[in-house]
C-alpha cells in the first residue's frame, strides 16, 4: 500500500506514540512523532491544496508544554490537517472544546490503538469519524457545564472582600482559630463570617463551600474591594 497519507504524531516520546507511530506505518501511513515545539515549527508551512493526501495530526491533548494543545488544534486545522485528539481526560466540556476548536475526533488514551488506526482509515478514505449524535451530546454537556460555572461565579461574586479572604484561607486548610487570629476577630466573628459565606454559596457547610471553590477552580481574590 503507499504511503500517500501522512500522520503526524504529536506527543512526547511515550510508548504509546512510538507503538502508534509503528502501527500508522504498518498500515500503509507516512507516520512521524513530533513534539510540541516541532510540531509548531511544522504548522508554519503553508496550507495545503485541495488535490492534496490528507494531513491527519493526532494531538496528545496532554502534553505538558508551553504550547496550549488547544492552540495547536486550531493551528493544524487552519493549516488544512484532521485533527485527532487523544487525553487522560473523562471530561466531556473538554471534548467538546476539542471539537469545536476543529478536531474530528476525539478518543480516549486509554482505548484500543485500533480504534485510532481505524479513524485514521476512514480519514484517508473521506469518511466521517464522529457520530453526528455524539457530537450533539459532547456540545450538549458543554453547555450545561458552561451553564453551572456561570451559576457558581455569580454566587461567589456576592462575596465581600473579607468573606472572600476567609474562604481563600479555609481552601488553603487554615483552622478557624488561625483565621482569626490573622485577622483581628474574634472566633464568633469569624464563625459568622463563614455562615455568610455559606448561605450566599447556597451550600450547607464550609467544607462544601470548599469542594464547591475547588470545583470552580476558585484562585486568589486579593484584588477584590
């Protein structure tokens, strides 16, 4: 079979990259590995034509670089490649971030490498490689996704300043004691400063307020007045 169609491989030198990089080859595929810096220099050649073999990219969304995978996705996408992402990821927004971005496809890491080779075949042959209903459902849990962090941030922007100072304190393990002791106040005013906290979170505890501030990714609010 000739190898009119050519893969580029895009992670860090892994066994699974290099056992991928066999198989495409095996297969008939022109397969390379690039890292994430190679991979960038590669995306500034010029787009290509539409007589062309397809360029498929297949994009560890777990690369651990400087680069933004996401970044390299709309790169190899405006390039004119079929962008296949593999991740460690479960998360179906992330999925769907990869699919609007431009990718065809995204597989978990953990799935048969066939299942890989086998998008790769229907690429070169210009078949689809997503369900139109799975696509349907990944953009459908974005959105939802979208619409809880949206309902959370509106919650923690009812925060004062001080009642945002305690929960960064209690998210960093601080006791109450030590809160107070750092602030001025008294253990009652403390304790009453995290009650606000929680009836504006709408939770029942301040370590729910916690896992709820972890989940949202909730960082430092130093800056707020």
């Amino acid at each position: 079979m000739r190898a009119d169609t050519e893969v580029l491989v895009i992670d860090d030198p892994t066994l699974f990259a290099e056992s991928l990089c066999a198989a495409l080859e095996v297969d008939g595929f022109d397969a390379h590995r690039l890292d994430a810096d190679a991979a960038v220099a590669r995306s500034g050649q010029d787009a290509r034509h539409a007589d062309d073999p397809p360029l498929i990219a297949v994009l560890d969304l777990d690369l651990g670089s400087r680069w933004d995978p996401l970044d390299l996705i709309t790169t190899f996408t405006a390039l004119g490649a079929r962008v296949v992402v593999v991740t460690a990821t479960d998360d179906r927004a992330v999925w769907a971030d990869c699919l609007t971005r431009g990718a065809v496809q995204v597989l978990a890491k953990t799935a048969p490498m066939a299942d890989v080779l086998t998008v790769a075949h229907r690429i070169r042959a210009g078949l689809p490689v997503v369900d139109a209903a799975e696509r349907l459902g990944l953009l459908a849990e974005r959105q939802r996704q979208t619409r809880r962090r949206q309902e959370l941030a509106a919650r923690f922007s009812q925060l004062n300043h001080l009642e945002h100072w305690v929960l960064e304190r209690l998210v960093e393990g601080s006791e109450m004691r030590d809160i107070a002791r750092d602030a001025g106040l008294t253990s009652v005013d403390v304790r009453s400063q995290v009650q606000a906290i929680v009836d504006k979170l709408q939770v029942t505890s301040w370590l729910e307020a916690v896992l709820l501030a972890n989940d949202l990714g909730w960082g430092s609010f130093d800056d707020v007045s």
